[in-house]
C-alpha cells in the first residue's frame, strides 16, 4: 500500500512541478510583452476604463510586478503555493476586467495579454478560467522532491502545454481577424 501513495505523491509532485513550470512560461511572456512596450500596456490598462487615468500607469506598473513576482515565485523553493494561487488570481481579475468590457458591449478593447493581437471576447474569459483552474490544480497538489529525470520530464510537459497555449492564443487571434474582415472592419 505505501508503494501506491509513494507513486501517487510522485504523480502530484510531477503534476505540481508541471503546472509551476507552465505558470512561469505563461506569465514570463506575459510580462516580456508588457515590460518590452510598458507604453503600449499602459494604453491597453487604459482602454479597459476601469480606472481613473490617474491611477492606469501605477496600476499597469503593479500589475507588471505581480506577474514578474508569479514567475520569481516558480523559481524559489517553498514559493510555489503562494506564485500559483497569486498567477490564478492574476488570470481571474484579467477576467473579471475583460467580462466587464464584454458586458458593456466594448469588444474592440485589444486584449493586452502579450502574443497575438485580439481584442476581448467570451472565449478570452473561458481561456482565463482554464489557465486559472490550471494554476490552482497545481497549487492543490503536494509537491516534492523531483528526481532530475522528473524534472525534465516537467519542464517538458510544461513546455509542450505552453506551445499548446500558444497555438490556441494564435487560433483565437485568426478568428476575431475573420470575423472583424467579414464584417468590414480590419483595423
């Protein structure tokens, strides 16, 4: 019996260390994008207008540190927990902000999410639950102690999710851009 839950935390080690992994791939591109034109994500921090237009640089730059912080916190023993369940919240305000827009009717607003330019859709809020869910399963998880051959077999899983994401962020793009030719728009 204690060669199955041995096994069992073995799994959710290697589970938790993926999802840790892809959590610092996600939000390193994310805060690339953002740091490379900090300019650009003020203007979509903006756009969202959800806050005064004193306050959209200050938050824009927290906004940039939280997610550096999601991906130092992947890097730092004993920092998982709190770097996964911070990326989940991070992921479910960027939701919530977009559903607002969505709501109001203000589809045109660009994402801002880094990668493929698209702007705001229901199938951005569904993305965003999933990564969350994503996040908060791997926080769930007991981690442990990898062997070196397990922690490449996490970066590599990682990796292959990442390249999953990245496909589907592109896929999302191509489809608001036909749907914005097919309507005579596209700007």
């Amino acid at each position: 019996m204690s060669g199955a839950l041995t096994q069992a935390a073995s799994v959710e080690a290697l589970a938790s260390a993926s999802a840790a992994a892809f959590a610092a791939f996600l939000f390193a591109r994310a805060a690339l994008h953002k740091a490379w034109d900090f300019t650009a994500f003020t203007g979509f921090v903006q756009d969202y207008d959800l806050l005064p237009a004193a306050l959209v640089r200050l938050a824009s730059a927290l906004l940039l540190a939280a997610e550096i912080a999601v991906v130092a916190a992947m890097l730092i023993p004993g920092a998982r927990l709190p770097g996964l369940v911070l990326g989940a919240a991070i992921l479910l305000g960027y939701a919530l902000a977009m559903g607002i827009n969505v709501a109001r009717g203000r589809r045109y607003v660009e994402c801002g999410c880094g990668g493929a330019v698209q702007p705001i859709t229901p199938a951005l809020l569904i993305r965003n639950a999933v990564l969350a869910a994503v996040l908060l399963a791997g926080a769930a998880m007991v981690p442990g102690a990898l062997a070196w051959t397990e922690a490449v077999a996490a970066i590599a899983a990682a990796l292959i999710a990442f390249a999953g994401y990245v496909m589907a962020e592109q896929i999302l793009s191509n489809a608001a851009y036909l749907l914005r030719r097919e309507q005579g728009n596209t700007q």
